[in-house]
C-alpha cells in the first residue's frame, strides 16, 4: 500500500523551504504550544528517577484521574479499568482502533470535509465512504445521507466532534439522530473528540458517550496535547466500553506495548494541578477568531463562523486556484493553509489557522486583501 504523506505535515515542510523565497511567513498557530508549568515539569522529574510497573493499558493514577475528569466536567461515569486506554495521541488511539475493530473490505462512512482519517482506515484494510456535507448549512451532517450511504459492507460511522476544519459542532439532537442511524443499521461509531475545550458558541460540546444508552458500540479518542498544551508530550486515550475496549488493548500491546511513564507522570501532573497556566491562551482565542473572520471578510473570502477549533473553513474560490495551487499562491505570500481537498471536501476551500498573534492575523487579512484585490484587476 503506498499512502500520501499526512497533508498538514507535508505542508509545514514545503512552507519551510518556501520562506526562503517568499514573503515572510506569518505564524498561524494552531493549539497553544506553552512551556510547562513548575508543577508539570516536577512530576517529571521525579518520575524520571523511578521505576514502573508496566502497565499497558496506561498508568491507574492517570486514568483515575481521566474518569474523574470526565465525570466532574460531563457527568460521564468511566470504569478506569475496562473503558479507557492511554495511548500516544489521539492519532495513535483513532488508529489502533480502526485496526483492531474493523476488517478488509469493510466501508467506514465519514461525513466531509473532516479531519485526516483516511490513511488511517485504509491501513486497517477499509475504504472510507465521504458523505458531503453543505456549506450552506453550516457544514452540518446530514443523517439521511448517512443513512443513504450505508451498504452491505459498511461497517462504521467516524466523526470528529468538534469538527476539524471546519469548527461545526453538532446539537445533542442531532448527535442522537446520527446514533440512531448506525443502531439502525448496527455500525460503530468512532468519534475523535480531541477540540473539546475550543468550543466558542452554538450548541456546546455534547461527548457521543452521554448517549451510549442509544447505542452501546460506541468508540471515543481525545488528546491532551489540543486540551493541555500538551503536544511535544504525545499522550491521548481510548474510551470505549468493556467488549470493544478489550480488542483495541490487545492491537495496542501489539505495536507499542505501553505508553512512557515519565509522559503518563507529566500527564496526571497537567490534569489535577493547576489549569491557570493556560488561562491567557484560551481567554484569546474566540477574539482571534473574529479578527481572522473580519480579515477574510475584507479579502471578499466567505468561511462559515466556526463554533470551535482554532481554524476557519474559508472559500478561496475568488483566488481561481485549488488544492496544491492553492496552497503554493498562499505560500507565496506567506500564509500556510492546508487546502479544502486533504479533507475530502471543496478543494477551492483552505483551513485557515486563527491560534496566532493578533497582529499576525491582522496581516493575514492584509496580504488576503491585497491578493485578491490583484486577482480582480482586468
């Protein structure tokens, strides 16, 4: 099997090369990248003076402390034990899971555009099934066209919720419809969860596992690095209940037998000390949003407001250009986006990231402005 490069990845390379011939580039940030606190980097370094246990399915203290979490911010009641698994990441945990769970031949339907799923479900041996979803109404999921795009190979339904790029985030009715779908027709439902605390507006975040009464077969990844500035730590998990959880474990133990336990030692530090340290970055992040909107506004670049995330789904289609032509004209002036079509969506479209300084963004729009003022000249 050969696979593409991970878009976004691919993409940071090329505008590394490309800043030395263009404009100078802008920093458009995506999640807070924020040294640790004193309280984080301690429980490191204690822990690095110690011995473990191994433990595959993570650290007890750290998924005691995930249950409580949970439970405190959502009313989730989580079996430490049997329904959560620390893995490297949310991508780490979204993938084992897709290979644990489903077989060769099996269709995972994918509402679009949405997050880079698709080398994951073909490396468990499925093809992905994209299910457009509207711009016009809002880049919400449709579960008539769900249903629609159900066949006798489908096997699951993946989500990401909040959704990356384009920051919809679907209404607890709307998620028990879309439930209801795949109990319909017996599918899982894998549900990447990862942008929980970036909700701005609109509906609020409702986790798909306050509905497993609706469905049981249901399985949810996170990742610390979106929530707890936590990236160059790589620590997320798998919730999932007992009988789907078990599978899951067993691929894990497979390919990575455990997860570091000096990373899991920081992790439990950066979820029950002090949250205060990421206050100022979050605070900020509904405002940077509104000013990248108003900078696309001024450019004649419509984009959906996002009611979550740290991006905007913009219409570049006034630039006259897609997918990699898109992402080399806004290179050349500086401004990295990942075009509409690494997420199976419009590939006029680029996800435009908001998370950097105010004034970065303001010149964004500026350099938007100007480019396609150039494009409208006769």
């Amino acid at each position: 099997m050969v696979l593409e490069r991970l878009p976004a990845l691919e993409l940071a390379e090329r505008a590394l090369k490309a800043s030395r011939s263009h404009a100078d580039p802008i920093p458009m940030g995506g999640v807070p990248v924020l040294p640790m606190p004193q309280h984080v980097v301690e429980a490191a370094r204690t822990a690095a003076g110690q011995l473990f246990p191994r433990r595959s399915r993570g650290s007890v203290e750290l998924r005691l402390a995930i249950a409580e979490h949970l439970e405190a911010a959502h009313g989730l009641e989580v079996a430490p034990e049997t329904e959560l698994l620390i893995t490297h990441g949310a991508q780490h945990g979204m993938s084992v899971a897709l290979r644990a769970l489903l077989s060769p031949g099996d269709e995972v339907i994918v509402p679009a555009p949405s997050y880079f799923f698709d080398g994951m479900i073909r490396l468990a041996g499925a093809r992905p099934v994209y299910v457009p979803s509207e711009e016009r109404q809002g880049w919400d999921h449709s579960p008539e066209a769900i249903a629609d795009a159900v066949t006798p190979a489908t096997r699951a339904l993946l989500i990401c919720n909040p959704n990356n790029p384009t920051g919809y985030v679907p209404t607890r009715e709307r998620l028990q419809q879309l439930l209801d779908v795949a109990a319909r027709h017996g599918l899982m439902v894998f549900s990447d969860e990862s942008y929980e605390r970036y909700v701005w507006d609109g509906p609020g975040y409702v986790p798909q596992m306050l509905l497993r009464d609706r469905h049981p077969d249901l399985v949810t990844v996170t990742s610390l690095s979106k929530n707890y500035a936590f990236t160059s730590w790589r620590i997320g998990y798998v919730n999932a209940p007992a009988p789907l959880l078990g599978p899951i474990h067993r691929a894990f133990e497979w390919e990575a037998i455990n997860v570091g336990d000096v990373a899991q030692a920081a992790a439990h530090a950066v979820l029950t000390g002090p949250q205060d340290w990421l206050d100022p970055s979050f605070a900020t992040m509904r405002a940077r949003r509104d000013v990248l909107l108003s900078g696309l506004r001024q450019a004649g670049l419509n984009a959906v407001r996002p009611d979550a995330g740290i991006f905007a789904f913009a219409d570049c289609g006034p630039l006259g250009v897609h997918g990699r032509r898109l992402e080399n004209l806004l290179l050349e002036h500086g401004i990295t986006a990942v075009s509409g079509d690494a997420f199976a969506g419009p590939g006029a479209h680029a996800r435009v990231l908001y998370g950097g300084t105010v004034d970065g963004l303001i010149e964004a729009g500026r350099r938007l402005t100007a480019l396609t003022g150039h494009v409208h000249q006769p």
